[in-house]
C-alpha cells in the first residue's frame, strides 16, 4: 500500500527518473519505461524545489510565495502532481512522522 501525501511528506526522485531542463520546462524520462513526461513551468519549479529534499509543506510556501495563488489551490494541485509523479514511479514518498 502505498503512503498518504500529505504536506508533512518528503519526497524523492527515483534514480531512474533523468530530467532535462528546456527553458522553463522539464523534459523527465523514466528509465525503466522509456517513457517521457513534460512540466511546464510550474511543474518545472516544483520538481526542482522537491530536489531540495524539503517538506512539501515548504515547497507550499516557497510556490505560494512565487506566484499568485491561493494556499488552497496550490496545496490540492500540488498534492495531485506529487501523487501523479509516484504513481508513474517518478518520486518515493515518505511520510517522517510515520517512522
């Protein structure tokens, strides 16, 4: 089964995910599948703030703080993309108060 995301969860990228950077997107290729995803800028940001291995409660605040939306709204599309990327074996999720 695979953990809740929630805003306390931190989240890294898999060794077989290699991304490229196009001007303000991501070009990501999942090793194992041969598989391409695009970001665009957003994404794009948000992919490079998970690298910085923070909480995606600070990612939240570092997105909220950059552009001009709500916390809500950037909360919920930034919990869908995190749990798209897992689910496509892009990133693992960790939850650390579970541990």
């Amino acid at each position: 089964m695979k953990p809740d995301i929630s805003l306390a969860s931190h989240v890294r990228v898999r060794d077989e995910a290699l991304f490229r950077d196009l001007g303000e997107d991501v070009v990501l290729l999942d090793l194992r599948s041969g598989v391409y995803f695009s970001l665009d800028a957003v994404g794009a940001r948000i992919w490079h703030l998970i690298q910085e291995h923070r909480s995606l409660g600070a990612v939240l605040d570092s997105l909220v703080g950059e552009y001009d939306v709500t916390e809500a709204r950037c909360a919920e599309d930034l919990l869908s993309l995190i749990a798209l990327m897992r689910d496509r074996g892009l990133v693992e999720v960790s939850d650390p108060a579970a541990a």
